[in-house]
C-alpha cells in the first residue's frame, strides 16, 4: 500500500496544474465577472418592478441550486476531457527527461505502476474537481448572498435558496461522476494504451483510429450507421442521455423543482436504473485490457 500511494502522490504532483490551478482560476474569472456585471448595471438591478414585468414570481426561485446543478454538468465535461489527455501523457511520462531507468529500476511491477496512474485517474483527480465544485457552489452562494444586498431583484428571485437541496445536489453529483468516469474507463484506457505506443501522437491516433473505424463501416454498410457506429456513439453520449427523462421536475426553478431533480431518494435510483450494467462491465474488461497491454508493451520493448 505504501507503494501504490508514493505511485498516486507521483501522479498527483506531475499532473496537478489542469485539476487543481485551472479550476480555481476559472472559477476565479467566473466570480470577477459576474461582480463586474453586478457592480456596471447596479443602477438597473434597484428596478424592483421589473421583475413583475418579466412574468416571474418575486420570490420563491431557487436560482443558485439551479445554476449550482448545471455546473455539474459543465464540471464533468471539464473532468473528463481533462482525465483524456491525462491518460493520454501519463501513461509515457515516465519516458521523459530519461527516467524510465530509474522507475524501472524500482521493486514496482509495470503493471502496478499503469494500475496506479489507472486508479489516479478514477479516484484522485476527480475527487479534486469534485471538491472544486462545491468551494465554486460556496463561493457562488456568497456572491449571490452579496449580489442581493445591491439588487432587490435578486434577494427576491434568489429567496427560494435551499441548503438540504445543495446537499443533495453534491451527493447526486458524487453518484453522475462516478457512473460516468466508469462508462468512459476503456477509452480512457485505449488513449493510455495509444500513449505508451506513440507518446504525444496518442490524441491523434485515437481521432483517427475511430474516424477510419467509422468510415470504412460506413462504406461497407452504403452509409447506414452500422453497429460499431451505434457502439461508438452510445459508448460517447449514454452519460448524458441518461439524465433526460429521469425527474419529471426538469426545467422548474421553483424550490420543489430543483429538489425532485438532484434529491439522492429521486435522482439516484432513477439515474442509476437507465445505465447499461453489461456494457458498463464490459467496457471495465476492456479497460484491463488495455491497461494490461501497455505494461507488457513497457516491460517488454522500452528499456530506455
């Protein structure tokens, strides 16, 4: 065990800028702005009237869990395109600056060490970013907190704020991401597969791999989607479309609304109804796979 943490630390310092510096600066530029905007129209947002005159409640609207439960969504997109570039390097980085020796020099087998940049991926990068969205959901909430001292406007929309709802929200957060990062484990596992082949060609090869897949399927079937088309795009797009149709509350602002979305007792069992348990294990199969090929490929043919 000692071991396998010295190996997730060494993963965690090499490749900590795009999941621990880039979240912060985002959500950093995201508070800037969102103050400058309040702080230039401070003179309108004193207008109490208009929000009568826009058809809305003048109170009652939970805005900040609202836009707290779309962040997640733009949090897990944020995650996972960073976990495929990260799969991409990581599985070659130690072939840079000539260390490969000295790793291999070390009582750690190949496949221990692809394990352990493998169980990075899945567990503490994203239990960064995990962390990172709720710091921005508090640093949100207290912006809007601020917000509503200067508008009426928004005390008003913003009176239906909920903290039980926020921390249904984090939880069912916790469920999506876990059940996504597992859906896309074995193309994470291909990009590292590709790495440990071609290094810094491994983004390219893996675009032009699946292009090349789908066109000669496309060719052969006169430009119908083929199965291996529909696997591709399933294996891309389940995550997602699971979460259409799983609360009939989608869309409504209003405090209920947001609860019946992101509530652990709704959201969970429904979500995790819609997945596809037999291609999710198969996808896990294949992950292994992948993982177990790139450590032979590295014990067997990189010596230096």
């Amino acid at each position: 065990m000692s071991a396998v943490m010295s190996l997730l630390k060494k993963e965690y310092i090499e490749h900590k800028a795009a999941f621990l510096y880039v979240p912060g600066i985002l959500i950093f530029l995201l508070l800037l702005a969102f103050s400058t905007a309040v702080w230039r129209n401070s003179a309108n947002l004193h207008l109490v009237n208009g929000v009568t005159e826009m058809g809305l409640p003048q109170s009652g609207i939970d805005i900040f869990n609202g836009i707290f439960a779309v962040s997640i969504l733009g949090w897990t997109g944020y995650l996972t395109l960073m976990l495929f570039f990260y799969f991409a390097s990581s599985f070659s980085s130690d072939r840079k600056n000539n260390s490969l020796l000295f790793w291999k020099s070390l009582p750690v087998s190949d496949l221990n060490i692809m394990g352990s940049k493998t169980l990075a991926g899945l567990t503490v990068f994203p239990l960064i970013i995990l962390i990172w969205s709720f710091v921005g959901a508090l640093a949100g909430f207290l912006a809007l907190s601020l917000a509503s001292l200067v508008s009426p406007v928004i005390g008003q929309l913003n009176s239906g704020t909920n903290f039980w709802t926020t921390i249904n929200i984090e939880i069912s957060a916790l469920v999506f991401m876990v059940v996504t990062l597992l859906w896309y484990l074995p193309l994470f596992a291909f990009v590292g597969f590709l790495g440990t082949l071609m290094r810094s060609w491994a983004v390219p090869a893996f675009i032009l791999i699946l292009a090349m897949i789908s066109g000669l399927e496309a060719i052969v079937v006169f430009g119908d989607d083929g199965p291996i088309s529909r696997l591709l795009e399933q294996r891309f797009n389940a995550p997602f479309k699971s979460l259409e149709g799983v609360s009939p509350g989608a869309g409504n602002m209003m405090p209920d609304g947001i609860h019946s979305i992101v509530s652990v007792g709704n959201f969970v069992p429904a979500y995790l109804a819609q997945v596809d348990w037999l291609g999710m294990v198969l996808g896990w199969f294949v992950a292994g796979v992948f993982v177990y090929l790139a450590s032979e490929y590295r014990r067997r043919r990189l010596a230096a």
